[in-house]
C-alpha cells in the first residue's frame, strides 16, 4: 500500500484545523467577556459577591452585634435558663458555632429576606450554648463592681481507640 496524500492535501487539512481552532478560541474569548461584563453588573446592582464583611471577626461580631442585639439576662438572681462566659473565645464549641453564625449572618443581611432563615438559625443554636447543658454550663459571670467571673472547661468526655481493623469497612 502506497502514501497517495499529497503535500497540498496534507496542508489543507491543517489549515483547516488551524481556522477550527481559532474559532473555538474566539468564542470561547466571547464568552470570558460576556461572563466578566455580567459579574461587573452584579457587582454594581449590589450582589453578595464582592461585598465586605461588615464586622473583621468573629470577636467583633460577638461584642458589637450579636450580645446587645439578642441580650439575655445571664448570671442574675433566680435566672439560670441562660449561661454565658465572658471568656467564651475558650470554649471550641462556642467558636465554632459562633463563627458559623457570624458567617451566615454577613451572607444573610445581603439578601432581602436572608435574616429570616439566619434568625431560626440563631433559635437553633443560642439555647445550645447558652443553656444548661450547654459549653458555658459551668462558668459564671461577674456581679457588682469587683465581681470576678467564675471561668471553668468542661470535661472531655473519655475516649478509648478503636481495635486496629475496626475502620477497614470504611475503606
């Protein structure tokens, strides 16, 4: 069997993959154009994306907003439902869903309607923390000028590692 391409042949044929792909790149140029004109838009119309926080951290948050905002009578007389403490950047537990809530409320307050899903997020989640079987269930807060808050871990529960094949299954 012989070679009957002819170089002419052989040269059309990668011209024309050439042009092929260079529309491809045109168009595929277009579209990176489109898209980024489109996120400018958003952006001026006051979409979420390109927004700021409104509070740097989550201590911030906590102090500025969320505590005069949702003030609960923790540490008086006779009122034990609700535990806070002053300390609480110590308790992981309380970090972590304290940022959670932070996070969701910069996301919410740009939306509409956002701070009503943020607000049954936050009934979810004050009780835990601040109740009685919640992170701060065992620390007090200060009372009168010269009160001294009472700051106290809980325990971590014990744990036992588990049998050296015992994860295999999860593999």
């Amino acid at each position: 069997m012989t070679d009957t391409t002819t170089p002419a042949t052989a040269n059309g044929s990668e011209d024309f993959r050439l042009m092929a792909l260079a529309a491809q790149v045109a168009q595929l140029t277009e579209l990176v154009r489109e898209q980024q004109q489109i996120n400018k838009e958003r952006t001026a119309e006051g979409d979420t994306a390109g927004h700021q926080p409104a509070y740097t951290t989550v201590e911030e948050w906590v102090r500025d907003y969320l505590l005069p905002t949702f003030a609960r009578p923790v540490g008086e007389v006779g009122m034990i439902r609700w535990h806070w403490c002053e300390q609480w950047w110590r308790h992981d537990e309380a970090v972590t869903r304290l940022t959670a809530l932070w996070y969701g409320w910069e996301h919410a307050r740009l939306e509409m309607t956002g701070m009503l899903g943020w607000l049954r997020e936050l009934d979810h989640h004050l009780p835990l923390l601040c109740g009685e079987d919640g992170p701060f269930r065992d620390c007090a807060v200060g009372s009168g000028l010269h009160g001294v808050a009472r700051h106290q871990m809980p325990t971590i529960a014990p744990v036992q590692t588990a049998p050296s094949n015992w994860w295999d299954w999860w593999s």
